[in-house]
C-alpha cells in the first residue's frame, strides 16, 4: 500500500471498490502513467506503480532485447502492477508482443492502429487490454474489439496526436455518451484539479505524460527534461499532418518544417528533413536545436523537475482540495 493519506467519503472514487480503473488494475489511484518513448523506462514505470499508479513501459523507443531488459528490471523493482505501452505502426511488432507475453506482463496499452489487431490474442492470454483514441468513433471500435478499456486523448497531448483536433473537455463527454468500457482521460493534464475535472466530465481515470516526463525517474535527457520547465503558452504546436500529426517544441528543428511548407506541402521533402532517429536526437541526447521535441500544451504548468513521489503527493493534494463552487 502506498504511504499516501486515504481520502475521505467524499473522494471514494479511489477506493478499489468504487472505481472502474482501479479495479481493472489492480492499482490504488486511477493515475496510469503514460508509455512515452524515450522517458518510460523500468525506472519511471516502477516508481509509478510503487507511488499506487500504474506504470507503463514505453515499448515505442525500444529494440526488443531492450524492452525485454525493461520489463525484468521493473518486475525487480516493484511488486505491484504496470504494463506496456505498444504503438502498432513500429516495426518487430509481432516480436513486441511474444516478449510481452513471455515475460508475464498482465496488462498492454496499445495506440496508432486497429484495436482488433492484438485484443483477441492479449485478452486470450489473461492480459488486460487499453487502447488509445481521439474520437468517440474510434471509441466505439475498440468496444467492439472488447478492449476492457479505452484512453481517449485530446490534441492538447504531446507527441503523436488524432487528426480530429478535438480537445480533452470536448471529447470526453463525447466518447462518455457513447461508449459503456472504462474511460480513462489523456491529454492537457498535470494537475489535480484537471484530473477532478476530467472524472466529472465521465472519464474513470486518467493517464498523465507531460508531467512525468520532467520527472527524476524519466529515461529522457536532463538538458530535456530541464527545458520542458521553461516552457510558456505557445511553446508547441501540431504538425508534420502529411507524415503523422505530431506536437513539438518550436526549436530550430521545428522552423526547419515550417519553412517547408512556405514552399509547398511536399511530403519527401518533408520526410528528408525529419530524417532518422529525430526524436531519440532530442528528448533522449538532449539535442535542443536540431531535435524533435514532443510534450503537450500542458507543459507551461511545469515548472521544476520532481521526483515522482512528489508529483504524486501534488496531484492529490490538488485534487483533494478542489471544489466546485456554488452559484
């Protein structure tokens, strides 16, 4: 058990028996940390789950022999719960998944692709199965693919997003009305109260990135994770929407693109400038200029690099002292 305080009545949410995703998952808060590539190694993942989250292993940035490393090392770490993230348009996918199932994992996040690809197989093996979303229509999908949960992430996310660009406070209300399964919120949180507010628009849970990411625990580069602190409103923006929608820092790299599409919208143009190996260039060697740099509109709310302890205390005590005033 955690060493946090137990909220009181009026937070009953948290316990196990009245929320949906904590008993899904066996975890103590409906927190579930998100897959990021290079930031959700073992050691953000195990400190997560041992703060009574769910951690998640980011399988994205990962070779297979790298991410079966991960898995045994977070399974040496903590004794409670995490999982895997696993985006379907990388490569070695079918690899991915047997070290996932060889190495007991009990639960998978899946994102980028059909929902109905691996939920058979997963549900098949006693894995629990979520799949990430950003429209009440993809939603409907994955119920029909029997996810036993669905995130459903807003364009305020950092990183690759839906080309819908439909906000977290429109779209979870919106998946709510139509959807049953467990619904965990994503995206533009890193407060207490915006995961208060996220849960009374309908979601059960929610799944945090940006504030993980500047944590001490991330994988990613300290030269990173300190510029995410200096961050301001503006800061990011979605682009490369030819390639794959993506939410980056406006560094040089990200001028770079947009001085492209002054001179026209040409995708191999597009594709030579991003190269290889871009992003592992910024957020994991700390490259600042010539990087690609993805964190969410959230970020402007960071303001120090926190151990994940912390961020959890924080989080709680916002959310616990939140209340919706009277009028």
């Amino acid at each position: 058990m955690s060493n946090f305080i137990h909220f009181g009545i009026a937070e009953k949410m948290y316990s196990e028996e009245q929320n949906k995703i904590t008993k899904l998952f066996k975890i103590q808060y409906p927190i579930i940390q998100g897959g990021m590539i290079w930031h959700s190694g073992w050691r953000l993942a195990s400190a997560v789950s041992n703060c009574g989250g769910l951690g998640l292993i980011g399988a994205g940035s990962m070779y297979p022999d790298i991410l079966r490393e991960n898995i045994q090392k977070c399974k040496a770490a903590t004794d409670k719960p995490f999982g895997v993230n696993v985006p379907m348009l990388y490569p070695n996918l079918e690899e991915i998944i047997n070290i996932i199932l060889e190495e007991g994992v009990k639960i998978v996040f899946t994102s980028a692709g059909n929902p109905k690809t691996y939920t058979e197989t997963l549900k098949k093996e006693g894995l629990k199965v979520a799949h990430v979303v950003s429209s009440a229509k993809f939603a409907l999908k994955c119920e029909e693919a029997g996810v036993d949960a669905v995130v459903a992430e807003g364009f305020e996310a950092g990183g690759h997003n839906g080309r819908e660009e439909t906000t977290t406070f429109c779209l979870i209300p919106n998946v709510r009305k139509h959807i049953s399964t467990p619904l965990i919120a994503a995206g533009g949180i890193a407060l207490g109260s915006q995961m208060k507010a996220a849960m009374i628009l309908g979601a059960d849970g929610v799944q945090i990135g940006s504030r993980f990411a500047a944590t001490e625990e991330a994988s990613a580069h300290h030269n990173w994770k300190h510029k995410i602190t200096e961050l301001r409103e503006g800061d990011t923006q979605l682009t490369l929407k030819e390639l794959a929608p993506v939410r980056l820092v406006k560094n040089k790299f990200f001028q770079d693109i947009d001085q492209l599409y002054e001179t026209g919208r040409n995708v191999d143009h597009l594709k030579a400038t991003l190269g290889r190996a871009r992003a592992k260039r910024g957020m994991f060697e700390g490259d600042l200029e010539e990087g690609e740099l993805e964190i969410g509109q959230v970020s402007s709310l960071i303001e120090e690099v926190l151990p994940v302890q912390k961020v959890f205390e924080n989080l709680l005590k916002e959310f616990r002292a939140t209340e919706c005033p009277d009028f």
